[in-house]
C-alpha cells in the first residue's frame, strides 16, 4: 500500500506525460487511452475526460510523420518497446515535439493488457536545435548562406546536373578595393559595405538560385538549370546594379564595383571544384582587366 501510493505520488507530481492505453488491437480501432496524469493535461490541454476512450491519434495532426506512426504501430502490435520522437498537437492545435517511450505491460498470465507511455516535452529543444543549424549556415554579417551551406547545396546541383545533364552555372564575385574601404573608413563601414553588397546582389533572383558569402569580401552565386548565356547576364545585371547603387554609411555615399567570373558545368569538371576553380579564374581575369566586369570561363 505505501509502494502504490509513493508510485501514484511519482506519476502525479511528475513533469513528464504519463498515458495509459489499453491492449485493444489496431484492426478494432485500439488502442484506447484509459488514463493520462496531470502533467498530459497540463501540456496538452485535455482533461482527462476528453481522452479517456480515445484513440492516442486524437493528438496527432497534419506534420505528424506517417514512417513515424507506422513504426509506433508495427511495434504496439508486436507487443514491443519502441522509443522515438513524435509531433504531436494541444487541444488549441499547437504542435509539440515530444520525445515518447512506449511500454508494453503483461498480466500474471503473461497477455498484452496495456501500453503505458511516458513523454517528455522537445519543442524547445528542437527550436534550439533549429536555430543552431541556421546558425552553423548562415553568415553571420550578411545573413546569406556561409561556404558549408553553399557547398552542400552546390554539390548536390552538381551531381543532379550531372545525373541528369542539366544546365549549370556559378558566378564568383569580389568586391573591388575592399581593403581600402577598410583601411580609409574603418572596419565597421566595409561590414556595412559587404551587407549592402550581399543586400544589392540578392535582388531579383530566384528562390532555386543560392547567393552565398564565402569569405571577406567574396560572393558566390549558384544557378541551377542556367546555360552560361544566361548566367552572364544576371552577372552582367549584377554588376551594373553595384555601380548605379550608391551605398550610404553616415556622412557618404560610397560608389562601389565588383569582378564577376561566370562558370557553366562541362563534360571535363569532375567535381564542383573544378567548376568553381575556373569561375574564380575568370573572376581574377576580370580584376586584372581592370575590375568592374564580368569574364567567363573557357
């Protein structure tokens, strides 16, 4: 008797869900939810007259993952433990992400009687882990993908245009006299430069092209199913856009340029650095031209 109320006092004062579900077979519409404690109705919003009878799918809604249901189900069906993680939805219909270890639970006569399920709330978790990831890929002064992130896409447009001889273009870009923006005004004005410059470039594209920063004052732009015709006028649209946008930062208005090296996939790149190598060939071409055009690769 003290054993079952200590264990009643656990189940009651603890922070994770506890649901109790019956043994009633999938085809029959079971399992059927027989008991919930305070800290179910606390996160989710139910009281327990709302579920008791229900099926556990009473909490699931549009993103619940199908392989994830099927694979909860499989398992209750055999009779098995499963641990995994599952979307599920409050009463108003606002998704948690929840981390749930479900139990199978024999009679004395060794029969299936219940399936106990103890939860735990990961929507912050997840959040975090979401917010870390557009961290770990985001440039942090412009807000534009970094090289991890532009590389992992590029690759696989690489190889998909490869598999199925798509076109593929790059544009390299570097902004002109970076270094004396920095030396004459400071290191705070040419972070503004390059956050306009990224602002200025990423005008008018589209949602499948990739316009990264991939170090100081570099820019990368990914065109998937581009011919080179086109990749050099948007690099040519890009590089006029520069010119004729004056960038403001205090008291001035700063002109300023860069030198775009336009690249196409070929039948002799590999890998996608080969493309990119001869992108940013054409790219220093165009430098030591003069600056403020654009080249393309042989």
């Amino acid at each position: 008797m003290i054993f079952e109320n200590v264990f009643k006092s656990l189940v009651d004062n603890t922070n994770d869900v506890i649901m109790v579900m019956d043994s009633t077979p999938l085809e029959e519409g079971g399992p059927f939810i027989v008991y919930v404690n305070p800290a179910f109705e606390r996160l989710l919003g139910y009281t327990t007259d709302e579920v008791v009878g229900q099926n556990p799918k009473v909490l699931q809604g549009p993103d619940t993952d199908d392989t994830t249901r099927e694979n909860i189900r499989e398992a209750m069906a055999s009779g098995e433990r499963i641990r995994t993680q599952i979307l599920n939805y409050t009463k108003d219909g606002h998704p948690l992400w929840m981390d749930i270890n479900i139990v199978p639970i024999f009679n004395e006569q060794g029969q299936l009687a219940y399936f106990a399920a103890i939860e735990r709330d990961l929507t912050e978790h997840k959040m975090l882990q979401a917010r870390l990831e557009i961290l770990a890929s985001t440039d942090a002064l412009t807000g534009l993908p970094n090289r991890q992130a532009f590389t992992g896409r590029a690759n696989k447009e690489f190889s998909r245009s490869n598999r199925y001889s798509r076109p593929l273009s790059l544009i390299m870009i570097d902004v002109d006299h970076f270094k004396s923006i920095n030396d004459q005004y400071g290191h705070a004005a040419g972070d503004h430069v390059l956050t306009n410059v990224g602002r200025i470039l990423g005008d008018g594209l589209r949602d499948s092209d990739v316009l990264a920063r991939i170090g100081g004052e570099e820019f990368v732009l990914l065109l998937p199913d581009t011919p080179m015709t086109n990749a050099e006028y948007v690099a040519e649209r890009m590089r006029l856009g520069l010119e004729v946008t004056p960038i403001k930062y205090q008291d001035l208005e700063l002109t300023i340029t860069a030198s775009f090296g336009v690249a196409a996939i070929s039948p002799q790149d590999e890998t996608l650095d080969q493309m990119l190598a001869r992108a940013d060939q054409a790219m220093y071409e165009a430098k030591n031209k003069g600056r403020n055009q654009v080249k393309t690769a042989a």
